[in-house]
C-alpha cells in the first residue's frame, strides 16, 4: 500500500511479475482501503491468473514492446520498426509495417495500445455489423474499450462494447462473442432461453465458451492493461 499526495481517487495496479500495489491518497481510512480491494478481488484474481499463464508458456515473461504483432482474428501480422526521438511521439502505418517514434518502452507501449484500440475499431466494427444483419438483430452503437475482465458485453439500451484485445484471438472465438453479446440484446442474462437463442446460431457454443475463457493467454503481455 502507497499514500500518495498526487492520487485523487483509489487505484490498483498490478506488475507483470504479479505484484499488487494500492496506491491511496491522503485521509483515506484502512476500512476504505479494505473494502475497496474486496470488491476488486475478483479482477485481481483473473490479472494474477493471466500473468500466471504467460509465466507458464513464455520462459522469459516479457513486457517490452513487439517486433511483430499477429492478429490471429484477422490473419494480418505487422512488423514494427522503433525510433528514439524524445522531441516528437508518433505511428506510422504503411501496410503491414509500422514505424514508431518515441524516447522510451512507456511511450511505445502507450502509443502501440492507442493504434490497437483504432484498429479494432476499424475490424470489429463492422464485422459485428455484418453478423447482426445475417441473424437479424439490432444494436444502438458499439464502443471499443480495454476491458479487464471482459471480451463484451451488452447494455438494456442496446449499447455493445467490445474487448480491442478480441484482435488476438481465432476468428471463430471473435465470431462466438459476437453472438453472445447480440443475444444479449434480447435476453439481458444467462436464461435456459439465452443459451438456446445463442446455439441457434452456434450449436457448438459450450466448446467455444470455455475457448473463449482460455484466450486471454494468447493476448500479448504488452498490450494488456494491469493497472
């Protein structure tokens, strides 16, 4: 646990290695503290099960910004190429190459998870556009986001958000996230009568539900938000 006199507000962060930290401005009482780490538990938990993972697949966990970002979803691979300039942050996409300026990992990162978010804003959105009109529902708008927690999800006025991370993963798990959000435009649950509209659409959805849950380890350690 951390006082700072710059925080305004609780926060959690969590380093690749695992570690947790709570940083807490001034005045704030321990009973505040505690209740706010318990009803975070259980995205600490999901963070501390990923890291777990990667450390399991990956001998050497690496946080540092890619050579090479595949996007399995869409079978696009980019190469990145760096420059240090510490007087002008910025991306350049030519093709499948991309050429970043930046003066440290932070700013590569930073500037690598804002292009992400665009280009899934640019494939997801259509592509969950497409997808309701072939089974005929009907949504408000979709926003991207870098959920923690969660590939979607689905609101009573017919908002989606969509996971940018969703870019990592096989084409049919995309595919099964789309149906499950649009499915929740009718049934905002997990009703017998949800899962039934869902597998008339994708009849093998169980095997693909918990494909889904196991994807998190094919998200690239830097493009995940841990704090």
């Amino acid at each position: 646990m951390r006082v700072s006199a710059r925080a305004k507000r609780m926060r959690i962060k969590i380093s690749p290695v695992g570690s947790i930290e709570v940083v807490i401005p001034k005045r704030i009482s321990s009973l505040e503290v505690d209740h706010f780490v318990q009803s975070n538990i259980d995205w600490i938990n999901n963070t501390q099960q990923k890291l777990s993972a990667l450390r399991e697949t990956t001998p050497e966990l690496d946080y540092s910004p890619p050579d090479t970002i595949n996007f399995v979803a869409v079978d696009k691979i980019f190469t990145v190429h760096y420059k240090s300039n510490t007087d002008e942050k910025s991306i350049v996409e030519d093709g499948r190459r991309l050429a970043i300026n930046a003066s440290n990992d932070d700013e590569r990162r930073d500037i690598l998870k804002f292009w992400l978010r665009q280009k899934a804003k640019q494939i997801l959105t259509p592509w969950i556009s497409e997808v309701a009109q072939q089974h005929g529902f009907q949504f408000n708008r979709v926003t991207i986001k870098a959920q923690k927690t969660r590939w979607g999800s689905c609101s009573a006025i017919k908002n989606i958000n969509l996971n940018r991370n969703l870019l990592f993963v096989p084409p049919e798990l995309v595919h099964y996230l789309f149906v499950h959000e649009l499915s929740h435009l009718i049934h905002l649950n997990h009703s017998a009568e949800f899962w039934d509209l869902v597998s008339t659409f994708e009849p093998g959805y169980k095997q693909l539900d918990m494909a889904l849950n196991r994807a998190t380890r094919d998200v690239p350690l830097w493009a995940m938000d841990l704090n």
